[in-house]
C-alpha cells in the first residue's frame, strides 16, 4: 500500500510508518517541525512540514492521489488547555478535520483509513448510566469525531477508529506527556495519593501495530477498543515510584470523595486562568476510581503482539523525570 499520514513524526505517527515501511508499504506524510533531535524518523519516509490545516482541498488532494490508505495520527486530546468554550477547539483540530480528510480520501478512491481515537469512547458506549458525553466534553467530542469517520464507511471504503488507552513508550527528543504525572507526585510530597482503580495500557509500539493491521485487516468501518495490559493504579504506581528513585515510596488510597473535593479546587484554578477543562475534574473521580480495562482480543485481532510494558513505563517516567527537572531539554508532544 501507499499510505498517506498526518503526524508522520510524532510519537505515534513515526512507529507505524517503521512498521508500515518494515512490512514493505510505503508512507507519505505531513507533520509540524521541527523534527525532535535523535528520534527515529524512518529514512524511506517522503516527509513535508507544514501545518495541513492551512493546506487547500487541492493540495492535500495532490498528496493523496496515488495512496491507498490514509492515516490521521493528528489532533490534540483533554491534556491540551483551551478557554471555553472548548468543544470548539476538539471540533476545530479532532473533528472537522476527520470529516474534511475523509470526504478527500474517499474522493482519490482511498480505501483503507485509520482514525486515532480515544478510550474513553468505548466506556462511553459499554457504561451509558455514567452520562461521560454530557459531564465531559472530551469525551463527547471523540464520539462525535468517531461518528463522523464510520459515516464514511461503504462497501467501497474501509474505516478504523482505534479507541486508544494509556500509552507508553518514548521518542528521543520529544516530552512525554507523562511530565504533568511526575509534577503532581512531586508536590505530595513523600508519599502518594491515589486513588483504588486501574486503567487498560499499550506500548508505542503495540499502537503502531494496531493502526498498520487496521489498514491491512479492517473491513467495513469499526471501531476497537485497544488495549493488552490491565494495571492497576498499585501495580502503576510501583513501577513509576522506581523510575523516580523512590521504590520505597508509600502509596495512600483516598476516597472517592476527596478526589471530588481536589476536583472542585481544580476547577476554580481552570475558571480563575480562564480555561475551560475537556475533562470535568470532579466527575473525573467515577473514572479514575474505577478498573478502566479492556480485553486485549480487539488488538490481537488487528496483530497486535506482547511487548515489554513495564519497561515502557519505566523510560516513559525517568525522561518525563528527566524533563521536569530540567536536565534535558525536550520538544513539547504536539497534537500530531
């Protein structure tokens, strides 16, 4: 296949095109600059920068003409700060964007498309009484971004929306954006309080191995919930606590309720800086205190194979440790 991707340099985007490369496809792409200092940039890669959003209908139509299948490793997720009201920026950077490739891909006669979603769309979708669309709006954005792709789906146009978890894993040169976790540890001090729950988890390169075996298996448009490892927030902690230098380090479960309680002090802080949170910090507590898994069979469906995620977790916190206290200076993760 000749694939055509948006975000070819980003953590995500640049570990499928190796595989995509690695399996003898070829890969076009469109990413920001600058390329992070030592990350693995396949080489056989045809790469333009620019923003793709200020690209015309006609030249992104030139860049997908002669590709079979088509990539959206792009848009931001709820980490990203917006002032309100913030749908919008989800609608300007997730959603329009999705429907404005797909009407162009499908246009060139592209035939297979991958959609980098979220997770949080399937237990929006497998836990209905949790009302997730109507108290965060992030969430509520990935399900429309996820409707908007599969209505592109036909007999002749095959579409992935891949509802991606926690990930782990590094690009030299790139922050992880696991920096914000080591900043919040920092602050409490010598002991860590959490949470009882637990959260479904994937390497980068698992990702890259489902979206390339979404272009090469997905037939009809579908949506999968990714994820192969099931941890707790325990069984987390423990290895971060390691990659921090602090094995030792005490963890204390708090209620529910005072998670709610510090949700309420995060929400004036966003109102008082004028931003408006994608993720309701009060409400975010129902998430974080419960197991947010998922079976690993939708990924070794799409080819998904084990991968050591302990030590993806590990490298992932000793640079986000790295980076927060300055001793490298990385690039920020970009919405690619």
């Amino acid at each position: 296949m000749k694939v055509f991707m948006i975000g070819g340099t980003g953590l995500l985007g640049s570990a499928a095109a190796k595989l995509f490369i690695e399996r003898g496809h070829s890969v076009r792409s469109v990413a920001l600059p600058p390329l992070p200092q030592g990350a693995d940039i396949p080489g056989e890669m045809e790469l333009s920068f620019g923003n793709y959003l200020e690209f015309s209908d006609e030249q992104l139509e030139t860049m997908m003409g002669d590709c079979d299948c088509f990539v959206f490793a792009a848009g931001v997720d709820e980490r990203v700060e917006f002032p309100a009201p913030v749908y919008e920026a989800y609608r300007k950077f997730n959603i329009d964007p999705v429907r404005r490739l797909l009407t162009i891909a499908k246009k060139c006669g592209i035939k297979n498309n991958v959609i980098l979603g979220s997770y949080f769309s399937y237990f929006a979708k497998t836990r209905p009484e949790m009302e997730l669309c109507k108290k965060h709006p992030y969430i509520r954005s990935r399900i429309e971004q996820e409707d908007v792709a599969l209505s592109f789906a036909d007999e002749d146009t095959n579409v992935a929306v891949l509802e991606l978890p926690y990930i782990f894993g590094t690009q030299p040169g790139r922050k992880p954006v696991w920096v914000i976790l080591i900043e919040q540890l920092t602050n409490m001090g010598k002991i860590t309080m959490y949470p009882k729950g637990g959260t479904a988890m994937v390497t980068v390169r698992q990702v890259g191995e489902a979206i390339v075996g979404a272009a090469e298996r997905n037939r009809g448009g579908n949506a999968y919930p990714i994820g192969y490892f099931n941890y707790t927030w325990d069984e987390f902690l423990r290895i971060v606590h390691k990659a921090m230098g602090q094995p030792n380090r005490r963890i204390i479960h708090i209620a529910k309720w005072m998670f709610k309680l510090y949700g309420v002090k995060m929400m004036n802080e966003y109102k008082m800086r004028g931003i408006e949170s994608g993720i309701n910090a009060v409400d975010l507590a129902d998430i974080m205190c419960m197991n947010t898994f998922i079976d690993k069979k939708y990924s070794v469906e799409l080819g998904v194979g084990p991968d050591d995620i302990s030590s993806a977790i590990f490298d992932s916190v000793k640079l986000s440790v790295d980076a927060f206290t300055g001793k490298q200076q990385l690039l920020e993760m970009k919405g690619e």
